[in-house]
C-alpha cells in the first residue's frame, strides 16, 4: 500500500512519551510502532493525526551522521515547520498549549485572511496551526 503526497518524519528523543504528547496535543491516531532492537527506542512509528499521515522516529546517535536526521536538540532547533489546517484553530492550539506545547507565535487572525500561530512541541518540533478567522 502506498500512501499519497509527502509524509514529514520527525526524529525525536524519546518516541514514546512523543506518540502519547501527539495523541494528547493532536488527537493523533498511532497506526503502528516497531521497538528498537534495545526494547526502549521506536525504530518507526506511524501516526494519522488531522487526516493525515506522520512517521516518527527516535534519534539513534551511535550511527552517526550517515542517516542525515537528529532530533532538533542535536541541531540547536529545527528547520522546518509541520502545520495544522484546522476547523477550530483555538481549540486545537489551546489543547496542545494544556498538553505541554509552548508559543512560538500567538494564535491571531492574520492579515492574509487565516487565524494562524506557531507552537513547539516537547520535543523540539515545530507545528503552525490555521484555521478560519475568528469573529
């Protein structure tokens, strides 16, 4: 079975406490998680989260650089956004605020014609959260 368009996969330090942040913060859907060969770290997990798919990953230093991806504390921050094309952009970024995200950027309406504002997560990643404009 192939799966349509782009999926991001996060890297991550911690895969499980990051899965149950995403199903608490997102209402995120696990589909399935394969465990390292140590029992602790998840080597892959799929997610659903807004209609969507996510993968995931734990960081796995001790390989080095040659898989291209360290999670964003590795990196001092993360160069790419994951946004939420939302219904109810205030109930979706309030929930994630109450589950441990932080404000990058207040949820406002936007000139551009979209209530829009900017979290990261716990675990380094940043997510943007849209929706219609609030009356």
């Amino acid at each position: 079975m192939t799966m349509p368009g782009a999926i991001p996969y996060l890297t991550v330090k911690d895969g499980e406490a990051a899965l149950a942040f995403y199903e608490r913060a997102f209402a995120a859907k696990t589909e399935n998680k394969m465990k390292a060969d140590d029992g602790k770290r998840l080597l892959h997990a799929s997610l659903t989260i807004n209609g969507g798919p996510l993968m995931l990953s734990d960081d796995f230093p001790e390989f080095g650089d040659s898989g291209g991806t360290k999670e964003p504390g590795r990196l001092g921050g993360t160069p790419v956004t994951v946004h939420l094309d939302v219904v109810d952009a205030d109930a979706v970024f309030d929930k994630a605020v109450g589950a441990g995200a932080s404000i990058v950027m207040p949820l406002e309406n936007q000139f551009w014609g979209q209530r829009f504002g900017k979290l990261k997560d716990p675990f380094g990643h940043v997510w943007s959260i849209g929706g219609p404009l609030k009356k």
